[in-house]
C-alpha cells in the first residue's frame, strides 16, 4: 500500500535538508518513489561519502529492485561486495 506520496516527495526536493545527508537512507526513499537513476546517484555519493549503512545495500531488500541495474553492480563491486 502505496498512500499519499506528497510527503516523501517533498524531503526529495529539499536541497539542503538534513536527510540528504543520509544517502543510503535517500537512495532508499528513491527506490520507493520508483526513481532508480536519483537512487543510484545517491548510492553513489554514499560510496563515495563512505557513508553509514552503505555496507548494507546488497542485502537489504530495499534496494531488490535495483539488483539487476548495472550501476548497481559497480557500487558493490566498488565496495568489494559482489
């Protein structure tokens, strides 16, 4: 059950919210909002970033739909989790 989406749309468009600061928690948020390309960017900067949980994408059945994209791919392989 989807709901309202409004919400979490917004926290999207905030560019200097708080939550922006955490990417895996984004990339998350964008999963759900049915936006892979903003969620890999956001896998990405993590990486990057090093961020918290970052080690958990593999698992984490938040992320099963991007399992198959193949930036996806190179995060975990860039991680040493593929």
């Amino acid at each position: 059950m989807q709901g309202d989406l409004a919400p979490a749309r917004a926290l999207t468009e905030e560019p200097t919210g708080k939550y922006l600061k955490a990417r895996v928690g984004m990339a998350a948020l964008f999963v759900a909002l049915n936006d892979k390309e903003r969620a890999l960017s956001a896998l990405e900067k993590g990486c990057n970033e090093r961020s918290a949980g970052i080690v958990y994408v593999k698992v984490d059945e938040h992320f099963a739909p991007l399992r198959d994209e193949p930036r996806f791919k190179k995060i975990l392989a860039r991680m040493h989790l593929s």
